[in-house]
C-alpha cells in the first residue's frame, strides 16, 4: 500500500502541477528531480528507504539536513539548494489545502529561509565595442546579412541565445509598431519593439529569403544550410574584449557572453 507522502507527491506532480497549473514539461521534471534526491537523502542518510518514506518523516529537521546534505555531499551550489528548496516549499504550500493535519508542518517548511549568496559582477560590453560588434558581420556575403540581421535582433531584444533560435516567421510583426513575440521560460510570452533599424534588417533578411511569403509562418528565422533553426554552441567562447572575435566562429556562442550582459 503506497504511503500518504507517495500519494500526495503523484498528485502534486500529475494533478496540479501538470494539470492545474499547467507548467511546462521542463518544470515538472525540475520538481521531480528534487523529490528523487530527496527520496535519496532518507534512503541513504537517515536510513528511511522510499516505502516507508511518510509525511511525518519531512519535518523541518528533515528539511534543513537534506539542503546542507546537496551542499555538502552532492557540492550543490547555494542556487541550486535554493531552487530545491523552493521547490519543496511549493509541495508544502499546496499540501496545506490538500491535508489540514498537516498544516503546522508546513508552515514550519515554508518558514525556511532561503540561503543567501554572492551577487556576481555583471560584466557587459561597453558603447564602443557594441558598436564594432553590431558592425563585424560583412554585409556584402549572405551569411554576413543573416549575422548583422540576428546580432541586431538580439540587440534589440535582449533575448536568451535559445529565445533567438527558436523564433519562427510568425513571431515578428514589421508593420507599424514592430515587434518580436519572444517566448522564453515557462512558455511565458513578451512582445518586444523593434527599432527602425532592426526592422529593416529584417524585412530585408526575410525577402531575401523568401520568408515573407504565405507559407512560411513556422519557418524559423536564422537558419542554417539545412534549413533547420540554430543550435546554441555549448564550448565557452572567449570573453569579448576590444577586440572582436572572429565571428565565423559561430556568433551564437559569442552573443551569450557578449551582448547577455546589457541591462535593456
């Protein structure tokens, strides 16, 4: 017979988080993956094996020494505890509602502070090595087009390298006022406006291409020889500095690092 917490856990990933509230498949496999480690934590450090793993095992005492448990023994970073903690967190907000005998637990749970961490610098390109960056593709070359083209895009959208790879012909209205539908995380949508510049960029990028024809709406915008949508690089580039990196390297990699630091 299946115990009331393995009971609760299915209703919480299936039910509510898949079904209620319909998080992408992406966020319920984050949830998930902080209960298997959880589930691991009782099994290899209090001795508990997954069977007998009830609600009254997950106290706070049980809470707090399974995050010091990934800092310690798995060498979790502070974010990453944070993020199974939140995520435990929202477990216990929502069993709350579900099992009122259990309502002081949880409040204890949801008592507990996330860690604080360090703020790393954030480091960003200057006015002038922006400019030589946005000037660096040849626009003489097809492929140089495509690389001013998506470098202004991503400009002037502040986009995630993935947000810039998986636009399609339906996400950019040119007409008055532009704008770029840009879906990031969560499926979650914004509409970002387009300067007059990046607009004729791509009105000009996509009839070259052939893109502003009936048809295409799906098409992805940057493309490769396949025509299939640009994959993210995963190699680290070099840091951009005065000077600019040679772009033929492959741009997406270097917009991670040079353009994702500007605050727009």
């Amino acid at each position: 017979m299946a115990t009331d917490f393995a009971v609760f856990l299915r209703r919480f990933l299936t039910a509510h988080l898949s079904g209620l509230r319909g998080c992408s498949p992406n966020t319920v496999a984050s949830y998930r993956d902080t209960f298997k480690l959880l589930i691991v934590f009782f099994r290899d450090d209090r001795a508990i094996p997954p069977e007998r793993l009830t609600l009254d095992c997950i106290d706070t005492a049980a809470v707090t020494g399974f995050l010091n448990w990934l800092e310690v023994n798995r060498h979790n970073s502070t974010s990453t505890r944070n993020q199974r903690l939140a995520a435990i967190s929202s477990f216990s907000r929502w069993l709350q509602s579900q099992d009122p005998t259990q309502l002081a637990r949880c409040q204890d749970i949801l008592a507990i502070p996330a860690k604080k961490q360090a703020q790393p610098t954030v480091h960003h390109l200057t006015v002038e090595q922006t400019r030589r960056l946005l000037a660096a593709p040849d626009r003489s070359t097809r492929h140089g087009r495509r690389d001013a083209t998506l470098l202004a895009t991503l400009y002037d959208t502040a986009a995630r390298v993935q947000e810039l790879a998986d636009l399609t012909v339906r996400d950019i209205r040119l007409e008055p006022p532009a704008l770029i539908a840009v879906t990031g995380k969560g499926r979650k949508t914004r509409h970002v406006p387009l300067t007059a510049n990046t607009t004729a960029l791509l009105d000009a990028y996509l009839a070259e291409h052939r893109l502003n024809r009936p048809g295409h709406d799906d098409h992805p915008v940057f493309f490769n020889q396949h025509s299939s949508k640009l994959r993210p690089v995963s190699e680290k580039m070099h840091q951009v500095g005065v000077e600019i990196p040679n772009h033929r390297r492959g741009l997406m990699g270097d917009l991670a690092v040079a353009v994702g630091g500007w605050q727009l």
